[in-house]
C-alpha cells in the first residue's frame, strides 16, 4: 500500500487511543482495532514502533489491546490487535488462523496486510514489529516466526495448545522438514537468531482436553505426540528445539495460574521492554 489515509475531524476522533474496530481493506472478513499513544499526535514526523497481540480462540482481541495500553503510552509504541474470526473456512471453524495457512487464505499475509494499512493510518515503523499471541494466538505467533523472522524483532509465545517443533526430522505441522514445500519459503535459522524470543505459561496450565490429537482427528500425523502431553511438556519441548538451533529462549512460567492469557501481560510487557532496550541481536 501507497499513501496515506486521509481522515475528517469525526474519523480522527476514533483513530487515536483505543481505536474504534477497522475492516482490512485487503480482506474485509477480517479487521483489526489499536491502542494509539498520546505521543503520536505530539510528534507526528517520528514513526513509531508497532506490537502486534494475537487473540486465542474466544477472540478477546480488544481486550488484550486495552491492557496492553499503558505499556504503550509509557515506551511510546503502537499496539494492534488483529480479529481472525471464527467461522472462516466453515461454520465450526475455529483454529484455521493458528496454523497460518487455510488452503489459498494466507492469514500470515492478511496480518502483513493489517500492518502496512495501518502504516497508513499512523506513523508506524513497519521494517520490524514485536508479536505476542496466547493460546491460539502462541500457535500464530510460533509459526509466524517460522516463516517470517525477517519481519519481527521480538516474539513472545503464550502457552500454545499444539506446537510445531523446529525438528527437520518431522513434517509439518509436527515438525519443519517440508515447511518449503508447504509454505514456499524456507525456514531462515539466522534470521531467527536475530529475534528476541520469549516464551510463556501458566504454572497450573495443565488441561489436556482441548490439545490432545487423537488418531481419528483430521490433524492425527505421525509425531503428532511427539512434543508431550499438555501445555508444560509442549513449551518445554519447544524451548528444546529452538535452543539446539541457537536460538535463545526467555522462558516464564507463572506460578498458580492456569490458562489465563491476561495473567500473562506483565511478564510479557517485562519481556518487550527488555527487548526494546537491546540492540537487535547478532549472529555470533
């Protein structure tokens, strides 16, 4: 996208603080809503880093983007907050946005969308953002990373239900072996190295019947057990397979509280603070 967005007195009224709710002008089944800092309108010529916060799949997407909002009036940095709404692929759709992509949907291409729209609308960086998702939204997060780590400079993974090891021993969805064949892009391990990366969950997250793939589901594969029975195991067995690749891991685990991704805002704002004051990482 090229331009800008031109806005009347009314339209910028609800373009500041806690947006009113944008349909994507890419693909209008979906939108997005921000918080906009105060600080935007005081300096409109500087632009302004982006965090992107991914809901789970009961889409509490303004929520997260409300408490994320003093964390960005504070550091000065745009928040947005996608809806990928249930229903897409079908009437019982609700996970089709967790693995990235739903036959020729590309949900990591709609939220690149969102990002330049919005580039539009404030002044926003747009070379790098951070990326936050919990539950649902830690699937997104992970797998985006996979396909897009050129694009971000944090990444904090909340307690996702089912996750793709960085294992070239498995197929995809379990593991990356096929993922250029999949995705038409190769997995690029130095460019992950340069991501901050954070991972996250609840101490008492330990609930399984909503992640267990069973041989009769339609997402059953070989491995499809391979990375352990609940959430605990999953996140364990993913900081493994970064670590062995070279990619260092945050990992928070947040004692008495199950599944709960607004439990988790203040280690991840902890995180993003910690990751805006570094330098972007290097390749050693």
């Amino acid at each position: 996208m090229t331009g800008t967005i031109e806005r009347t007195r009314e339209q910028a009224f609800y373009a500041r603080g806690k947006t009113t709710i944008y349909a994507c002008q890419a693909d209008q089944r979906f939108s997005y809503c921000c918080y906009v800092p105060r600080a935007v309108e005081e300096n409109p010529d500087r632009q302004f880093p982006l965090f992107v916060a991914v809901h789970g799949t009961g889409r509490l997407m303004t929520a997260y983007r409300d408490l994320f909002a003093e964390f960005a009036e504070r550091h000065g940095v745009i928040v947005l907050a996608p809806l990928f709404p249930a229903g897409i692929t079908g009437p019982n759709d609700l996970n089709s946005y967790k693995f990235i992509r739903a036959g020729d949907l590309h949900y990591d291409a709609v939220l690149l969308a969102m990002v330049e729209e919005a580039a539009r609308r404030w002044p926003i960086d747009t070379r790098r953002f951070s990326l936050f998702g919990f539950s649902g939204g830690g699937h997104f997060a992970h797998r985006f990373f996979y396909l897009h780590p050129e694009r971000l400079s944090a990444v904090s993974i909340g307690a996702p239900g089912v996750v793709t090891l960085l294992d070239f021993d498995h197929d995809f969805w379990v593991g990356v072996r096929d993922f250029e064949a999949v995705f038409g892009k190769a997995i690029d391990l130095e460019a992950m190295r340069r991501v901050a990366v954070h991972m996250i969950v609840g101490g008492d997250d330990t609930e399984t019947w909503e992640i267990t793939i069973r041989p009769d589901s339609p997402r059953w594969m070989p491995g499809a057990d391979l990375a352990g029975a609940d959430r605990q195991d999953r996140m364990r067995a993913l900081k493994a397979s970064f670590e062995r690749h070279g990619i260092a891991v945050r990992h928070d685990t947040v004692p008495g509280v199950a599944h709960n991704g607004l439990a988790m805002v203040p280690l991840v704002e902890q995180f993003l603070a910690d990751a805006m004051a570094a330098p972007l990482q290097k390749v050693g």
